[in-house]
C-alpha cells in the first residue's frame, strides 16, 4: 500500500467537501429536514469516498516534479538570496556574438 496518509488525507477531505456541498445546495433549496443531512451523509461517504480515492490513485500516478536547483548550485540564485533588490543583468542571448 503505497502512501496511505495520503489517502487516508484526500478521501477524508473529498467525503467532507462532498457532503458539506449537498448540505448546502439542500438547504439552499429549501429543505430544513433530518432527511436532507442523512442523505447528504450517505451520498457524501459514497460519491465522496469513490471520487477520493480516484483522486488519490491520480496523485499517487502523477509524475514527480523536479526540484529546482539549489543556490549553492547557481551562485547568482545564492546572491539573490541574501540580497533580493539586487539587480541581476541578464545573460547573452546565443545568438549575440562578441563583435
């Protein structure tokens, strides 16, 4: 089982949006009733927990991103760190020659 925090996060948070969101439209329509926030509950564990875990399946898939480079790697990143209104000139374009 790979990531289950992750998971076990984005199913919970899918059940909650989905059930408050059919809490919402129900009494947005006008029902005041028990009904409405027992269906909203089922329809929420159901809907939401499907839509979750698909969710979850689709991040658990998605490539990685790749790290951007570390200041210590890209001295001019370092510099524009420890003072960041510094101006930086940048870089010729290839095309340019020295002439």
């Amino acid at each position: 089982m790979r990531l289950p925090l992750l998971r076990l996060t984005v199913v919970s948070v899918s059940m909650a949006v989905t059930t408050g969101a059919v809490i919402v439209l129900g009494l947005t329509a006008g029902y005041h009733d028990w009904m409405l926030f027992a269906a909203a509950a089922t329809f929420g564990f159901f809907a939401g927990g499907a839509f979750g875990l698909i969710i979850a399946r689709w991040l658990r898939e998605a490539p990685t991103p790749l790290r951007p480079a570390s200041p210590s790697m890209d001295p001019e990143a370092a510099r524009r760190a420890v003072e960041p209104r510094a101006r930086v000139g940048y870089p010729p374009a290839p095309q340019q020659g020295t002439a």
